[in-house]
C-alpha cells in the first residue's frame, strides 16, 4: 500500500470497503460485525478531521493575512488581487449552489434509503435541524450579532461556530499588519511554525484516509444497501465536474474580456500546471511550474506573478469552495433536509471565508467542508456519503484553483500595465556567454 499513490489508496479502501461490506450482508451477524468493529475507525476518521478544522483555521487564515504585510507598498495591486479572488470565489460557490438545486442529486434517493439514513445519523440531524429551527426563529441581525464571539476560546470549541473563528483570525491577522515589524515577527514566525504543524498534521491524518474510508463504506453499505445511493452518489459527481467545467469557463472569459487574449492562448499557456496540479493535488506544490507558466508563456511580469500567485495558494480556492457548495447541499438532500435561501446565502459566505483559510495541500477542502457542514446546520457525519470520491474530485477541482490563480494574475497584470508579452526561456540561453 505505501507505494501506492494515496489517491490510488483512497480508492482500493473505497473498493474494499464495498466488497468486503456486501459479503458481511451474506451472513446474518455480518451487519453487526461491521457496526461494531469496522465502523468505529470511520468515526475516528471523521473526528480527526473535525479536530484539526479550528487549529487549521487559525494558522492557516492568520498566516494568509499577516502575509500582505507588503500590501502597503502594493496597496493598489493588493486591493485588486483579494478582490477578484473573493469575487470569483462568490461565483464559484453560486455556480456550484445553481447546478445542485437544478440537478438535485440527492433528490434520487428513495425514502426508504433516506429514513436509513436519517434514522443512522437521527443523534445528529437533530441537533442540527434544532439549531437551524433557533436561527430561523432569531431577529435580522442576529447573523452579522454571532459573528462576533465575546469569548474565542468558547468559539474555538465548537466546530458550529466557525465563522467567529475565522473572524478572530482576520481580526488577528490585520493586527499583526499594523503594529511594528519587530513586534509583529515573532508572532508571525509562531504561526508560520504552527502552520507547518497543522499540514504535517493533515498529512498524517490523510495516511489514514485509505483505512477510514474502507471504515465509512462498509458501515455505509450496511446500514443502507440500496443502489440508489451509489446512483446519487453519481450524479453528485456529475454536479461537481459540470461545475468544475463552468468555472473554468468564466475564468477564459475573464481572460479574453479584461486582457484581450485569446481563450487559446490562455488555455496552451497554464495546461502543464494544470496537469500538474492533477497529479498533485496540490496548489503549493504546483506554485513553482504556475509561476513559470505564467510568467514565461502568459507574459505577467515577475512583480505581479510573485505576489498574486502565492497569495492566490493560499486565499483562492475557487475549486473548493464550489464542490463544498454541492457537497453540502447533497448531503442536505440526502437527508431530507430543505436548505431554505437564507441557509444557502450562508452556504456562500462560510464557503467563500473558509477558502481564505484552507490550505493548499490535499485533503484540506474536506477539512474545510466540515466547516460549511456545521455552519448550515447540517450533519457532519454525512461527509460517508462523498468521501468515496473525494480524491478524483479533489484533483479535479485543484485544476480550478490552479486556473484560477493564473487567470486573475493575468487580470491584475493588465490593470497595473504589468502584461507584456511572453519571453520564453530555452534551455540554451542558461548556456549563453556573457557580452
């Protein structure tokens, strides 16, 4: 297994725990070995990650913040820069919140199969539609009231609250930007090593994902053997990709609309960092080839790229945040649970703050979604449903943010009269002697 790819690991777990779940329904003590034995390390599983959300939160959003120190200098740049990527970032979500209304994947789901599964997470759905049933009953302002904790340890202990532990981190981060260097270093290099933590944290949870996932499947299949769940589980898929699709889309028609460049030339100039980012998985591990890319093929020049792009590995996650969108309207669907307006608005704005702060490593955009899960009120075990195809679709939606990053550092580029044309380097020219 170690040898594996874990993408590759994640799906022989997703296959086994299938195949080993439908032999367990042969026998008729099967079903009980499996909820006693196996299900348990998909619960440990999915309680790591809830674990690790507020600590990921905290360093990745404060790190993220404190890191446009330079903004002063490039104030201009800089107001820009987070701009389109919050914009494209609320269209990402829209796009993802239309496409699963419209299809409704989790609508496929019989009654029977939906009763299972809310009768299996009924401790949960409870809970959660109790505090959808207080939110709903509370004045107008009561959301923009909670979004302010009066104690961050409290909001720090409960994953619901994680809108007041991302608005602490901004508040701390704009903190560390305004007080002196000095002061402001030994802070930053304490979150910039406590971030560090968390994504080794996040690797070694994601070692685990292999054996979780065989866990949530086999647990899943038997407590609700009913194809039409893998059906839904399906069309799901289809929600994100087509999704994934649009955005990409929008993102070469900002292109050719703001910069005057060809869909093509856009398309030919970011595809190996594409590629790359489809192997990896991974926006930071991409950033080197994206930089490369844009600046020797797109033709941003190098003061843009460098400060757009690292920002956009940490804050742009546009690929995320959408299948986050469809990934908890599904599961609300699934069990039977009617998102009103308002809770889907909430959907875009938790979703649209939490891509701030997820890391650009893989398997983050699930830790992140525990986030938007617990914001609308609904339960976090049903992440069962989709980690099955988590991986593919992870890999598919880092193609996006990576897109994304390229597509709005050439529209920053072009705002400034920092685009030129592009001055590709040959291997030759490392060789050249000097005049």
């Amino acid at each position: 297994m170690r040898k594996l790819e874990l993408h590759w690991q994640i799906i022989l777990g997703m296959l086994g725990g299938v195949l080993f779940a439908l032999a367990m329904v042969q026998f008729e003590w099967g079903p009980k070995i499996v909820s006693d034995w196996i299900k348990p390390f998909g619960n440990i599983f999915i309680n790591s990650l809830k674990l690790i959300a507020v600590p990921l939160i905290l360093a990745s959003l404060i790190k993220g913040v404190s890191d446009l120190k330079d903004i002063s200098k490039l104030s201009k740049m800089g107001g820009r820069t987070i701009g389109i990527y919050i914009i494209t970032t609320v269209i990402a979500v829209s796009i993802g919140l239309t496409i699963v209304n419209i299809i409704k994947p989790g609508s496929s789901i019989s009654e029977e199969t939906r009763n299972e599964l809310v009768e299996n997470y009924k401790g949960d759905a409870d809970s959660k539609i109790s505090q959808a049933n207080e939110q709903k009953e509370s004045g107008p302002l009561r959301a923009l009231e909670d979004l302010v904790p009066s104690n961050i340890f409290a909001a720090a202990g409960d994953n619901g609250n994680m809108l007041q532990v991302i608005f602490f981190a901004i508040f701390f981060g704009v903190g560390l930007i305004l007080i002196p260097a000095e002061q402001a270093d030994p802070v930053k290099k304490f979150f910039d090593g406590f971030n560090e933590v968390i994504l080794k944290l996040i690797d070694l949870i994601m070692l685990a994902a292999p054996y979780g996932v065989f866990a949530l499947l086999a647990a899943l299949v038997v407590e609700s053997p009913s194809l039409d769940l893998f059906k839904a589980l399906g069309w799901y898929s289809i929600s994100v990709l087509l999704g994934l699709i649009l955005m990409i889309a929008v993102y070469i028609s900002f292109v050719w609309i703001f910069t005057k460049r060809k869909p093509s030339f856009f398309v030919n100039g970011i595809s190996p960092a594409q590629l790359l980012a489809f192997s990896t998985s991974s926006s930071a591990a991409t950033l080197p080839v994206t930089m490369e890319r844009v600046e020797e093929h797109l033709g941003v020049e190098e003061e843009v790229a460098s400060f757009v792009l690292p920002i956009g590995a940490t804050i742009n996650m546009d690929g995320t945040s959408l299948y986050q969108a469809v990934a908890a309207v599904f599961i609300a669907q699934a069990f039977g649970m009617d998102l009103s307006f308002g809770a889907q608005l909430g959907i875009i704005v938790t979703a649209t703050l939490a891509s701030i702060g997820s890391a650009a490593v893989p398997g983050a955009g699930m830790v992140m979604l525990v986030i938007v899960l617990a914001q609308a009120g609904i339960p976090e075990a049903g992440l069962a449903l989709i980690f099955a195809v988590d991986r593919p679709l992870d890999m598919c939606r880092t193609v996006v943010n990576v897109t994304g990053d390229a597509a709005v550092s050439m529209m920053v580029a072009k705002s400034v009269d920092k685009l030129g044309e592009p001055k590709v380097k040959e291997w030759s020219d490392h060789y050249k002697p000097s005049k």
